[in-house]
C-alpha cells in the first residue's frame, strides 16, 4: 500500500452504504484505509469525527488523498470508474451500455436508496403514525426491486449481461438490506443470481 498521504480515507460502517464505496475502491485497486463511525447517528466520539468532515453526517464520506471531500456513493462511484477505466467499473461514455449503465445507477441512489432513509427512522419525517410511513416504504423498495427484476437479463450473468460493473456491486450490497436475501430468492431470481455471483467474485468478498 502507498503512503498514507497518498490514501483514500473512507468513513463508514460495516453493513451500510459505505460497502459500496469500499467494494468500488478495491476493484479499482485504489489505496484506502477506513474509519469507522459505528454508532454515527447517535452523539457521540463517533458522530463527532464524521461532523468534523462532513456537516451531513453521512456514509460514505471519502477523503481524497488531496484532501477533498466526496460524498453520495454513485457519484464516487463513477469518479472512481473515470479515475481508472481500463478496470471497467463502468462503461466508457461511448459504449453502447452507457446510457442504461446510468440510468439504473441513479435509480438505485434515487427510488430505491429513499426508502431506507425514510423507512428506517419515519420519527423524524412524519408525526403520530410513523408506522404507517414504514411500513408504505418497505412495501414500495418490493415493488421497485419487483420492476428492476424484469429489467435485466435472464442470461446474465450481470445487469449489463456479460460484463460486471458497477451496478452488480450495487445488487450484491443492497439485497443484503430490507427485504433480504430470502426474500430475493423467492421473488427476484435473477438479482439473487448476479449478488450470489458478485459476493463470489474473489477481488471483492472480503467486503
């Protein structure tokens, strides 16, 4: 690993969105080290070390090793895929499977991302009957993984078809959420198939 000046520093969680960024920083073979805010929505020792970087309090937020500060896991993501493009985590802006590649990233960070930050803490956006707010955005991230399950390719073995990216680092991470891997397997076959394949892919299952 280069020198710690040289280094990405990621603040994350284990579990949470920063997986994603963490996964694309190692396919992208990129030098980093974490710092873990376990416990970062909660004051605390933890929460403070993030606000000092990002007033937001959000995961992932990565520092560059000029020191700038990216946050929004998409958004990394395809600096990350621009910063090194012959590693293919995203299609090159003249490939055919460019305009789909970019459609669906942001879907992923548009429909169906909301529906944690809504549904995991309805208390903060909705008085009185927070339940009702939960359980509508559990029902509706079904409905969204339901559609998305008719967009890919029954052949695979990737979102794009035979080329892994970007997007498959996004189904390996999320079908690990609400509503679960179990739930995927029995309604979503394929996306279970490309998370089963990406979690066996040897340069990112550590993560």
């Amino acid at each position: 690993m280069t020198t710690p000046e040289l280094s990405f520093v990621l603040y994350g969680t284990p579990g949470w969105g920063s997986a994603l960024t963490e996964a694309a920083l190692v396919w992208c073979d990129q030098p980093y080290r974490v710092e873990d805010v376990t416990g970062f929505t909660e004051p605390g020792p933890a929460r403070d070390r993030l606000l000092a970087i990002n007033p937001l309090a959000q995961v992932p937020t990565l520092v560059l090793p000029d020191g700038a500060v990216m946050t929004e896991s998409a958004a990394i993501g395809l600096w990350l895929a621009d910063r090194v493009p012959a590693l293919g985590l995203a299609p090159l802006p003249d490939h055919p499977s460019r305009p789909q590649f970019l459609r669906w990233l942001v879907w992923f960070a548009a429909a169906i991302y909301p529906t944690f930050t809504y549904g995991d803490h309805p208390e903060l956006w909705a008085a009185g009957d927070t339940e009702t707010l939960r359980n509508a955005t559990h029902a509706r991230r079904e409905d969204l993984w339901r559609w998305f399950e008719t967009q890919v390719s029954e052949a695979g073995p990737w979102c794009l078809g035979e080329t892994f990216s970007l997007l498959d680092i996004y189904v390996a991470v999320m079908t690990r959420w609400r509503p679960r891997r179990r739930w995927f397997a029995e309604h979503c076959p394929r996306l279970t198939r490309i998370a089963l394949a990406a979690d066996a892919v040897p340069k990112i299952a550590p993560v």
